[in-house]
C-alpha cells in the first residue's frame, strides 16, 4: 500500500504535449541532486509522448501517433530518441531508476481511434481493436482515444496488453486522463482498467484525471486508485488557489493510507516553458506558501509543474521546507475548523494531528483577503488532547513558548493564551504544536 502522498515533477505545466526525451532526463537529474532527499521521486512523462509533431501547448487534432502492430502507443522516436528498435520507455525508466527515482507516463482513457480505424488485432485474442472499442465514447477535448467496452469479449485483453508493456518498461505511475469525471457512465471501464493495473506484475500508482471528481462516488476512486483529482487543472491564478479551500475542506475526510484526493500540480518557478522561455509562474511569494501549506495539510499529492534546471532560490527552499514536507507526511485527520471574517478579512484555520504518536499537533491559518490581518487562534480551536506547551511556525522556524494552560479533563484551558499572528494578503503561517 502506498503510505505516503506522492511527491513529484510532471512535464505538463511546462510543456504540454511537446516535452522530450532530453529534457526529462535533464529535470530528472536535477531532481536527484536537490530535491530526492527531501521526499521527492516521481518523474512524470505528461501527454501525447506518441505524438511526432507535438510542438506546443495545444493538441493537434487527428494527428498520426506512433504505434504498434498491435495498436498500443509507442513513445514518438524523433523525442525519445532511446525508444527506437521498439525499446519504448524502457531506456528512459532505467535511467530515472539509476537516480533513485520513479519513472511514470499520462495514457488516456480508451483505445486509439487510429487503431480502431486500421482494425489492428487487440494481443492475447482474436479479437480487433474495432471489435473492442466503445466508439460514442469520446474525449471532448483531445481525439486519439475512443473508449473500451468492458461487456465486449477482447477489452479485458486490451487492457492487460498495455499495461503489461507499461510494466515491461519499469514504469512506476500511470496517470489515465479523460476517466476521473466521467462517472458514472464510464464506471465499469474504470473497474477494468483499475482491475488490470493491480494485476500487470508491476506495482504501480494509479491517478485519475481531469476534475473536478465526484464526491458521492468517493469510495469508488478509493477502490480503484491512489489519487484523483479534485479540480480542473489547476495553474497559477488566485481564484484557483481560493477555490481550492472549499474543495479540501469537503475532500477532507477521504484522505487516507493510499487513498490521496489530488489538488492538481504546483505550478511554480519557471512554467510554460515552450510558450515563453521566461515565464514564471504568476503567484506571489505569500500565495506560493500558502498552496505549499494547503496541500501539505491536506496531504495532496505534491507534483512540480516548473522547469526543475531553473530552480531559483526562493522556489528551491519552498520545495524543500522540511517542516512543511513532515506536515505533509505526518498530518493525520486534517480538517478546517473554522473559515470566518476575522476584522473584515476572510480567513481560515486547518488543524491535523501528527502520526508520530508524540501528542503534537499541526496547525495551519491562512489570510484569504485583500489586506493584512492581524490572527488570534484560541487553545479552544485545537484538537483537546493535552496542554501545549511551545509552538515552532514552520516557515520561520520560529518557536514561541505558550502559557501552560490548567488541565481540565486532558483539555487545553480555554481561557489560555492564544496564538497570534500577522498575515499579509493571501498569506499563511504554519506551527508544529508541542505538548
């Protein structure tokens, strides 16, 4: 089972469908050099990796992808060159493993339309890859794939051919697109693929794709993946960011051991690279925290959308914030205890207990407002377990000694001193409560 949140680089946030063989190995490296240490391993090969002519952030209709005999898409050669001689990922996963890392790829729901199309035989049956294809079963934003019909004799075979060759190259994530909202009319093909990951011989994560996902059918995208996504893609606007607090707090209480409601990528430092080479991400600094402490919180899976050889300072120390990376690790039964108006300014407070069994606590306030505002949090507002005595804000490392507080039953005096703090706009602070 999968215990941690998964911590990452995926290629989309920079380049959409046009990233290339050269440039993962690049982010790759750096990866290992700067950030392996701090928890992050996944190295995720985003969309249409098949398609030869992806030069941009845009999909190209009807395009010819690279396939083979039997239908199932190949890494396109001109940008995975190691893929030649049918190799596919192969080379690219060995190379990421020899760095400690984990290699993981984007498929898409489905079969390909050009299979579909040439009638290519589906691998393991006699069956072609028309006989399985579910054809009203369409995409409505990218158009290589048609959906598979779990009741035609041949999916369950379509399925297991591709994520055995999946397997075969080392791959270690698998993100299915166009699947995640799509329920409930594509639920039994998500069973069938879900079902044929679990069993290819190869562990691999599972995560869901596009949002906004379906909270009443939480417990499905539990039995079937690791991680699902709670929203559209997610990029570098503030309305997205405060969005998300709402989507959190009702997510909240499916977050568990291998089960990870995804609040979508981080897009910070350099992004959209193959749009502009000096693009960076739009967020503020304020705002950058205040993403990193939600989703720390929250434990969402933490995967960087920025050009990792472009690190600079102030985005290196964010993703490596040991602090906020053990909340991230350790928070349990996280939750928001109160979202109000505090002095004409909207803010929020989140509490979790930490894992460790030491009786600590983690507690996160976050500033949703256009102005600075001045945050008391009450010993009332915590999780009643015992008196705290100390509290180390995590972005500072600042510790500040609170008031021992009189037991009254286990619980903290209401009365005690509160802690205070001052947030700038769409700022946070985070503390590791110590009793």
């Amino acid at each position: 089972m999968l215990t941690r949140s998964p911590m990452g680089w995926n290629s989309w946030d920079c380049y959409g469908p046009s990233v290339d063989e050269k440039t993962v190995r690049v982010n790759a490296a750096v990866m290992a050099e700067k950030l392996k240490t701090f928890g992050w391993e996944y190295v995720v090969v985003d969309i249409q990796w098949y398609q030869p002519s992806a030069s941009s952030h845009d999909y190209d209709p009807f395009a010819d992808l690279t396939m083979d005999a039997y239908g199932r898409l190949m890494p396109a050669v001109n940008r995975f060159p190691s893929a030649a001689d049918g190799k596919g990922f192969g080379p690219l996963a060995e190379y990421v493993h020899s760095l400690g890392l984990k290699f993981g790829i984007h498929i898409m729901r489905g079969i390909p339309r050009q299979a579909v199309h040439r009638n290519t035989p589906v691998l393991g049956t006699d069956r072609t890859a028309r006989q399985v294809a579910k054809t009203n079963s369409i995409c409505a934003w990218n158009t290589d794939m048609y959906g598979v019909d779990p009741k035609k004799e041949g999916a369950r075979a379509w399925y297991e051919s591709i994520f055995a060759l999946y397997a075969s190259w080392g791959v270690d994530f698998i993100k299915c697109d166009d699947i995640c909202r799509e329920l409930p009319h594509e639920e039994e093909e998500l069973l069938l693929l879900s079902d044929c990951v679990k069993n290819c011989g190869r562990e691999m994560v599972l995560s869901l794709s596009p949002g906004p996902a379906l909270l009443e059918k939480a417990e499905l995208y539990k039995q079937c993946a690791q991680m699902w996504r709670i929203t559209d893609d997610f990029w570098d606007k503030w309305e997205l960011l405060y969005a998300m607090f709402e989507r959190c707090e009702k997510w909240s209480i499916h977050t568990g051991p291998g089960c990870y409601p995804d609040a979508d990528m981080l897009p910070v430092g350099a992004i959209l690279q193959n749009v502009s080479p000096d693009n960076r991400t739009a967020f503020t600094e304020d705002e950058q925290r205040t993403m990193m402490t939600l989703w720390a919180i929250f434990r969402a899976p933490l995967m960087i959308g920025g050009e990792l050889t472009k690190l600079d300072d102030f985005t290196e120390k964010l993703l490596t914030n040991r602090g906020i990376l053990a909340m991230h690790e350790q928070a349990r039964h996280a939750h928001q205890v109160w979202r109000r108006d505090v002095n004409g300014v909207e803010t929020v407070l989140w509490t979790a207990l930490s894992a460790d069994g030491s009786g600590k606590q983690y507690a996160a306030v976050f500033n949703l407002g256009e102005k600075e505002s001045r945050v008391e949090i009450n010993p009332a507002d915590l999780e009643p377990l015992t008196v705290l005595r100390s509290a180390t804000e995590l972005w500072t490392g600042n510790t500040t000694a609170l008031s021992e507080a009189a037991e009254n039953g286990g619980e903290p005096d209401p009365d005690g001193a509160a802690l205070t703090v001052t947030l700038p706009a769409h700022g946070c602070a985070a503390w590791l409560l110590n009793a």
